[in-house]
C-alpha cells in the first residue's frame, strides 16, 4: 500500500490492474509473506529437501548448457540443460561418509542391523548363511558382533522404521511398551562380497534366500552385496541379562543403528 506505487493505495481498485507498471508488478506478491502466507509452503519445502535429497544420492550430475539468468526478483535459468546419470558404488567407494565414519571401529559402541521378519529368523537359526544388501558392510564391523534388531514385516526394501528408536527390555522379553524393533539376538558377517552379474547372485540363492520376485531381488541399477554369515546367536530366557538395559537405536547408515545405553 505505497503511494509513490500504486495511486490511492488505499482504495479497492480492481481495474488498476488492467495496465500496470513495471514498479507495480515488482511490488505486488500475493502469498510470499505474512498472515496470508502461502499455506502449503511448508509441505513444498519438505518436499523440496527430500526428493532433492534422493536425487543427489541416486544420480550424478553433470552441466551440458549454463545457458543464462534472466528476471528480477526471482531468477530462471534460461537454457540450462543438465545431464544425470545413475550414480555407480563400489566396494571401494569411499564418497559416503557413513561408510567412512571412524565410529564403526570404536570397540566401545555396539551396534545392530534392522531386518524384517521372517529373514531375521532365517539368519538366527542358520537357514540364511548371506545377507544380501545394495550396499557394503562397513569394513570395520567385520567379525564384530551386530545384534539383529528385528522389525515387521513390510514393504520390500522399505524401512518403517524411525530414525530413532527407544528398546525397551523385560524380564520375560515382552515389554508393556511396544517398539518397532526387538532385540531377539546376534551375528557375525566374516567378509562382504560384491556380485557382479545377475548370474552371480542366483547362483547364491539358496544361501540368501531372496525371493526372484520380491523387491530384494537382483536389479541391474544397483550393486548387490553379500555379508557372509559368520557365528549367531538367537536370545533366549536364560542370557535376557545381556539385553535387559533399555536403550537407544540411532540409525548410522540404511539399516544399521548404533545401541546407545540409556
């Protein structure tokens, strides 16, 4: 509502829009700030970050035009043109920092690897001897002993799982509080191995288990990863004990959290 913009800015004067100025136009945005705010802003904006997010980690990307900017208040790239290309990992990929986190090797911490029911199971009583994985076993935690935290079943390759978790232990391993995950025992992976072809990986099937048809299965977008099984252990009355503290899960990398004591 500035005079020296808008002639009797004061005034409800529809028309003054039939021609305005340059200076009118560069004045006048409706829902960019204040009371009447846009009221999906927030929603934009989360989604925004997180697809970004997942784009970054997925893809590569490369400028083929800087093409130009053009415009005042907001500027448009005019021309751009930019090229993705899916992003390849490696065995010896050491662009994460999750895989380079030098927490993994720091003996006092212990951690734990979410799996979905029923292959937990499989892994604890011997019927999986590898746990198939699109990303490798920090080489740290190799023969380090990684408690199965396991949560339901659920949408393949999909963790419903928060960030941050409370576990919650009772005597008789069925505490009044619920938590996604339960601690139900421990494992071993002696080393990681990196499948290469399709043929590779079904050639193991009867040691990962993975259903052909399943959302685990080979995909030629993604490397696949084998974490051979080593020793396990699954929990039982008579060493509750172990696991009887609550604690903390805090996801460190995927699937694999760090137990924090509380």
């Amino acid at each position: 509502r500035n005079n020296e913009i808008f002639e009797d800015a004061e005034a409800f004067l529809p028309s003054r829009w039939e021609n305005p100025t340059e200076s009118m136009k560069r004045a006048f945005i409706p829902f960019a700030a204040g009371v009447q705010n846009c009221v999906g802003q927030a929603l934009a904006n989360a989604e925004l970050h997180s697809i970004l997010a997942r784009m970054i980690y997925e893809f590569d990307f490369s400028v083929e035009d800087e093409g130009y900017p053009e415009g005042s208040l907001v500027f448009t790239p005019v021309g751009l043109r930019m090229k993705a290309t899916r992003a390849k990992l490696t065995m010896d990929d050491n662009s994460s920092i999750t895989q380079c986190w030098q927490g993994w090797a720091d003996e006092e911490r212990r951690f734990g690897l979410e799996m979905q029911q029923p292959y937990s199971e499989f892994v604890l009583t011997g019927q999986k001897s590898i746990e198939s994985r699109a990303y490798p076993l920090p080489e740290a935690l190799t023969d380090a002993k990684i408690e199965i935290l396991q949560s339901e079943k659920g949408l393949d390759g999909v963790s419903s799982v928060p960030d941050r978790v409370t576990l919650h232990w009772s005597r008789d391993n069925n505490s009044s509080i619920q938590s996604p995950l339960k601690r139900i025992g421990w494992v071993t992976f002696t080393k990681c191995i990196l499948y290469t072809t399709r043929e590779e990986f079904e050639a193991d099937r009867e040691k990962h288990l993975v259903d052909p048809n399943s959302g685990y299965c080979w995909n030629d977008e993604r490397p696949m990863y084998g974490w051979v099984v080593g020793s396990y252990h699954k929990q039982d009355i008579v060493d509750v004990e172990e696991f009887s503290v609550d604690a903390v899960a805090v996801r460190r990398m995927r699937s694999l959290f760090e137990i924090i004591t509380t």
